[in-house]
C-alpha cells in the first residue's frame, strides 16, 4: 500500500507561500454530481498530517467520515466544488471538473487564501481553461506552478486530504437524494448492479447523465464502472 507523504507539497513550500491538494471524485459515475475538493496547507501548517490519512479509495466510509475534522483542522483552509449532472451533460466532464474546482477555490480564496502552487492527480493537466472558460473560473484556476503526479491521492498528504473531502461530501449528496429503487445510498451513482438493474426497470431520472451510455439506451459519450 502507498503511503502519503508531505515531500511532494514542502518542496513547492520553498518557493510558494500556500500549495493546494486537488483531486476529482465522481468522474466515472453515471449518476450525481462531479465534485473536486481542494485543501490548502502553507509553511506554517504542522508537519504531521492527520493519523490514518490515505487516498479516499482505500479507507472504509467510517473511516473517511472520521477523518474531515482532523484534516479541516491540519489544513490552513479547505472546499469542495460541484458540477451536476445537468452541467456535465451541457459541457462535457472536463469543462464540468474545471466548474467544480473553480467553485471550491473560488470558497478558499474568498476565505482570504491565495494559493499559487497546486499538485494534481494524474498526466492531465484539466485545470486549464479552455476557450469557452468564463473570466471568473479563469481566474479561479490561475496558478502559477501545477505539478502533476500519478497517484498523487494516494502519495501526497495533502491530495490525499482533498480527496477525502471530496468523497465524503459528494457520497453524503448521493444518499440524500430522492431514490425510487437506484440504490444510492449503496452506489452513490456509479454502475454497481442495483444501480443497473434500477435503470433497466425505471429508466434515468433527473440526476443520471443522459448524454452518456447509459445501459438504458440513451446516447452519448462512455460512462465509468468503478466508484473514485
């Protein structure tokens, strides 16, 4: 198992005041909202992380539950940002990521926080606006260093801290949503059984995105298997 470390943020801490840790949790969903969390630690922030703290996907629900108050009082500050289904359809799931996260950091930047260095998950640099990017989210997504690292949510504390965050407030919208048979509370929207066989009886409703492949019929893009 991959354990996180701080190496990855202390280094950007050298020559930026504050680094923020970004990462995405419902992107292969069929169902539900798109949600990027964002935490913020700085020079002063305390050299341990919090106990237990790993990627959102290897720690059971209690767990993850338990560990948003330690790590909201380890950061310097902390958001989660959502693009629904109704957006993802309307602009694809890049454009909607890009929604998300510039929403969360649009909350930690109104909270006085200015981070200039930020690590993200993966070899995509998806925080670039595109063309059709609005002078607001634009601004939001300025940084002036992004450092990219595969697993980053399972190495770098601070990754690791958004995407628990992340995954803990989107699983929490996913099972307070209105269910006639999907079985939310057990899937949170992505393609396990009981959500399959929910589509194949019921059909989507209006928190499926209906521009994907949904097992149902309707058209579009592929949607992913495996709960983020």
């Amino acid at each position: 198992m991959l354990l996180p470390t701080r190496e990855v943020e202390r280094r950007l801490l050298r020559r930026h005041d504050l680094v923020a840790g970004i990462d995405e949790v419902g992107r292969g969903a069929l169902a539900g909202p798109v949600s990027v969390g964002v935490a913020v630690v700085g020079r002063a922030t305390r050299r341990r992380f919090p106990d237990g703290l790993r990627d959102s996907k290897l720690l059971p629900p209690g767990a993850r539950e338990g560990l948003c108050g330690p790590i909201r009082a380890w950061v310097a500050g902390s958001a989660v940002g959502h693009a629904s289904s109704g957006e993802i359809d309307d602009v694809g799931i890049i454009a909607a990521l890009r929604l998300a996260a510039s929403r969360a950091l649009a909350t930690v930047r109104a909270d006085g926080l200015e981070p200039t260095a930020a690590i993200l998950d993966g070899t995509h640099n998806w925080l670039v606006p595109d063309l059709f990017s609005d002078d607001a989210a634009r601004d939001a997504l300025a940084f002036d260093e992004v450092v990219m690292r595969v697993k980053a949510d399972a190495q770098c504390a601070v990754v690791a801290a958004a995407s628990v965050l992340a995954k803990v407030e989107r699983d929490s919208l996913m099972v307070g949503l209105p269910d006639p048979g999907y079985g939310w509370a057990r899937n949170k929207g992505y393609g396990a059984a009981t959500h399959l066989d929910g589509l194949a009886r019921l059909g989507p409703c209006e928190h499926h995105r209906r521009s994907w492949n949904l097992p149902c019929g309707t058209v579009s893009a592929p949607g992913g298997m495996i709960d983020g």
